[in-house]
C-alpha cells in the first residue's frame, strides 16, 4: 500500500520549498531566491503524529502565460494534484492576496481534493493572523498564518491535515533498489525516466538544464520495487554559476552516493567527451554498481556491423569501467528500454554479492596455478597466503600477502581480472585490499601498545 500524497501548490516563489523541507525535515528541495527554481514535481517522505505521507513540491504556476516552461510546470502540478489525498496552498502573507493567488484558488475549488491553505512568511506572531486574514477572499476555508523557515504554526496545518489521511500505522516496508540516472545536460536523462515508467513523470526540453531537483519515482515490476532517481545535468564546473545549477548539481552528487546503481547516461552523437570521463570517476570513486546506457541510438544510422563499431569505441574510452554492461538504447522511441532494469537487477545482485572465503580461495589457487606472483631485481617473489571478502556494496576482498610491494599493476589486474571470470560481479565494481605481512605486524604491535 503506498503512502497517501499532499501535493504543495502555489504560485511561484511563495516559499513552497521551504515548506516542503520543513515538513520532510531535510534540505533536499533546492530554495533559492529565484522564481522558478522547482519545474518537476519532487516527493519527500514526511509524517506527523501517526500519519505517514510523501509531500510532493512543485512548480510555480502560473495560468495564461505559455512562455518559457510555464505549461509543462502546469501540467507537472495538475498531475501531482491528481495523484494528491489532501493539497496545501501555499500563498505570500506578505504581499497580500494576489491576481495569480485569485486564479490558483478558483481552479482549486474546481478540484475534489481537500485544500488547506497556508499563508507563509508571517514571522511576527502580532502581525500573522492580520496577515492570513486578508486571505479569507479565496474562498478555501480557514487561512494558517506560517513561517517555513522558522516552522511556527505547520503543527496546526498539520494537525487538520491528517484529518484527511488514512491511517498507516502497521503498513509493511517495501525494499527497493535505488537507481540514479547521471549523465551530462540534454544526453536524455528525463526521457529515459518518462519511458521506464510511461507516464511524462519529468519535464523534458531540448534545452539544457531543465532538471535541477533530484527527483524519485517509485515504481514496481515483477514484485520488485525501484526507486528512479532523475538528476540535474553534470557539467564542468568552471562553465557553472552559483545558484540554482549548482545545488542542483550537489543533488546528483548527492543522489549518487545514495544510490544502488547508476544509469551512466551518454548521447550516442557526442560520443564519450572528458566531462563523461570525469563523472565516471566520481561514479567509481563512490564504488558504485553502474549500466551504460548509450542513448539516441535511432539517430545514427546503421548497417550490420554499426553496434560493434560503437562498442569498440565505448569501450575504449571507457577501457577502467570494463565491468559495467553497456545497453544502446532510444529513449525517444523505447528501443531496448525494457531491458534496462532487467541489467539494474544484475548489477545490484553482482553489488550485494557475499562470497565464502572457501569459493575465493578456490579462485586464488586456480589463479596462482596458471600465472605465479612476480618476482623483484633483488630475487624476491610474491606470496598470496589467502583470501577473503570483508564487504559488499562494492564487493571488497582483502588479500594477504608476504610483502604487497612486489605485485605490480599488471599482476593485480590479472587477479581481479581471475575472480570476475570465475565469480561474474557483472555491473560492479570490485575492490581489491592487498595486505602484506608487515603491516599486520605494525597493526598488531601498535594493539598491543595501546591495552598496555
């Protein structure tokens, strides 16, 4: 059963996001000083008293002006409203009622949402009620003078909002897989979104940087449950302003981080560029399960050999991130859509993946049969006495060795290289901890030190 939804509507720069972070109790909403900072409709988890819900911010809106993004905001808050048990209005207490506050309030009247009315920016608790009174001409019942920022008076919105919530006490969590799309302005992160779950769930234009929210999307499949994380555009940071792209590209750090597995995003006409190079780095540095998804695949044009080609170039630029699947895919017409999340499922198994010391010892054994440990100018060869993984999320394993200085760079890939042939992590990264004889001695000395 999923949680009931109170959609945060108003006109632009009323303070939406602020109320939004307040009742979710995070910063994760962008607030900037800025009219038209949101344009998707983003969800964030939030409860009061007994009642859990996802309060879902949106855009500004903003009726008869067709300029700019305006419509597609529109249609973004129309589709949080429908989805919506309850609806917070959001208004300036400061500068009175408006004509676009007037506009907002008859279309809302029109809806069979309940709506509260929330007069934000009424810090003086003297000059608060006179402030929220002005807003009794909207016709939508009862106006709650509030200050996001400082959170006085959300508990008595609240308090009436849950009136309009079904209880949620003993609902079962469900699990779910995090998946974070990433990728450079305008390669088709908010498209491949919209045909993973049918529905026009982001804003998508040919200009870049529409995206600026990390936005979450729970959908479900075959009894599994993936939360699609879209996110703001990545480029170089020289070419970015403080202000609205900058937090929203923290955002995709961020969603990165919080992640299961990525979907690397990459317009198949650029090619790999050196801005995709670096977020590969930030994708492998965060040791993070990741696809690569080659998108706009529709516009090249093709013969039986086309693909390969194309492989061999990917993979050539992207030689270190051998152990991610790469999928050619067309966002625009759904080629090969449907099998990405058969890939995210792999990947995020290959992620979570616990082996025994016994298997991984099996698989040194083998390795060391074939190909020995080299040997230094002074004579002295490398000894690997045994295995173990000591994590996941990425796998990692520590190696135990007489001396981790006599393994160079090509026997260690050769080793990582044994264990994927024989054990797969197909979709994740591996790490490789080489512990030599030495430093468990010092380790083990300075314990001894310190209960002395």
């Amino acid at each position: 059963m999923p949680l009931p939804i109170v959609a945060i509507i108003g006109r632009p720069n009323v303070g939406k996001s602020m109320l939004v972070n307040r009742l979710a109790g995070d910063q994760q909403a962008i607030v900037h000083d800025e009219p038209g900072i949101t344009r998707d409709r983003t969800y964030r988890p939030a409860f009061w008293q007994d009642r859990e819900f996802q309060v879902v911010d949106t855009g500004g809106i903003v009726f008869d002006d067709d300029t700019e993004f305006l419509p597609l905001i529109r249609e973004q808050a129309m589709l949080a409203l429908a989805e919506a048990s309850a609806a917070i209005f959001v208004v300036d207490g400061q500068s009175g009622p408006t004509l676009g506050d007037r506009e907002i309030a008859d279309w809302l009247r029109q809806q069979p949402v309940p709506v509260l009315l929330a007069v934000n920016k009424c810090e003086s608790v003297e000059q608060g009620p006179v402030q929220a009174a002005e807003f009794w001409e909207l016709g939508l019942g009862e106006p709650y003078p509030i200050s996001a920022i400082h959170g006085s008076g959300t508990g008595e919105i609240l308090d009436d909002l849950i009136t309009h919530l079904p209880p949620t006490d003993g609902m079962p969590e469900i699990p779910e897989i995090k998946v974070a799309i990433i990728g450079r302005p305008n390669v088709g992160k908010s498209s491949l979104l919209n045909a993973l779950i049918g529905e026009k769930r982001a804003i998508v234009s040919p200009i870049s940087g529409t995206t600026r929210d990390a936005i979450d999307t729970v959908v479900e499949r075959d009894g599994k449950t993936y939360r699609l994380i879209d996110t703001a555009g990545i480029r170089r940071k020289k070419n970015v302003d403080y202000g609205a792209e900058f937090f929203g590209i923290n955002r995709a750090f961020k969603a990165i981080r919080r992640c299961d597995v990525v979907l690397f995003v990459i317009d198949v006409m650029d090619g790999v560029t050196e801005q995709d190079l670096k977020l590969v780095g930030r994708i492998i540095d965060d040791g993070k399960a990741a696809i690569i998804v080659v998108n706009k695949w529709d516009a090249v044009e093709k013969d039986s050999y086309t693909i390969y080609d194309y492989q061999k170039l990917i993979q050539d630029r992207l030689y270190f991130m051998e152990w991610a699947e790469t999928i050619f895919i067309s966002a625009m017409t759904g080629q090969r859509v449907n099998k990405i999340l058969d890939l995210v499922d792999t990947a995020y198994e290959s992620h979570n993946r616990r082996v025994s010391t016994a298997v991984i010892n099996e698989v040194l054994q083998e390795a060391l049969s074939w190909h020995s440990p080299p040997t230094t100018r002074q004579g002295k060869q490398g000894r690997i006495y045994y295995g173990t993984q000591v994590s996941s999320r990425p796998p990692t394993i520590a190696l135990f060795v007489n001396d981790r200085d006599r393994f160079n760079e090509n026997y260690r890939r050769y080793i990582e290289a044994q264990f994927r042939k024989q054990l797969g992590f197909a979709g994740s990264p591996i790490r490789l901890i080489w512990r030599s004889k030495k430093t468990r001695e010092v380790e083990r000395s300075a314990n001894r030190a310190t209960k002395v």
